[in-house]
C-alpha cells in the first residue's frame, strides 16, 4: 500500500493534515480518512510544510473549518481545494 500524504480524521472534516516532508504544488497527494479507512485523492495547490492543514474542497472567507470532527476556526480569505490552511487564512473564533 502507498504511504498517505494527507491524513483526514472524520468525514466531516472540510481539512487535512500534511503527514511527509516536502510536499509540492502539483503533488497527488494519496488521502487517508482514519474514521473508516477510505481514501481518495487531492493534488496539492501549493508547497505545504509537514504539520500543516490542506483545503479538502474550496473554502471562502467567513467559512467555518472543520477538524477531527470538530469547528477550529473560521477562514479570513478564501482558498482552493488543494491549498494550505494555517494562521495565515485562518482564525479562531475565540477571540
């Protein structure tokens, strides 16, 4: 079996979590759903560092951001599927 770039945690999630060094823009990235095992696959937007969150579908500002199941977030601009999600698009709604 390949080894996954991209790991999803709950089928709700509208992200995922870049799990290999090095991923590129223009990378297919192999997408692993821990929920259930599934897979599916992404191509990668933009350069995306390990650790870091990738959009599974488009994403506009004011979008709430789903992870383990769970709202984290709400987007200040809008991404495409495929490209990074982090501080820089990306804000609590704490405060």
């Amino acid at each position: 079996m390949a080894i996954p770039q991209l790991l999803v945690h709950d089928r709700r999630d509208n992200v995922g979590v870049v799990v290999v060094e090095e991923l590129k823009k223009g990378d297919e990235m192999l997408c692993v759903v821990t929920e259930d095992d599934s897979d599916f696959t992404l191509v990668a937007g933009q350069d995306v560092p390990i650790g870091h969150k990738v959009a599974l579908v488009d994403l506009g500002e004011g979008d709430t951001i789903i992870k383990y199941g769970e709202d984290i977030g709400q987007m200040i601009s809008s991404v495409a599927a495929g490209e990074h999600v982090h501080v820089h698009n990306l804000k609590t709604k704490r405060w």
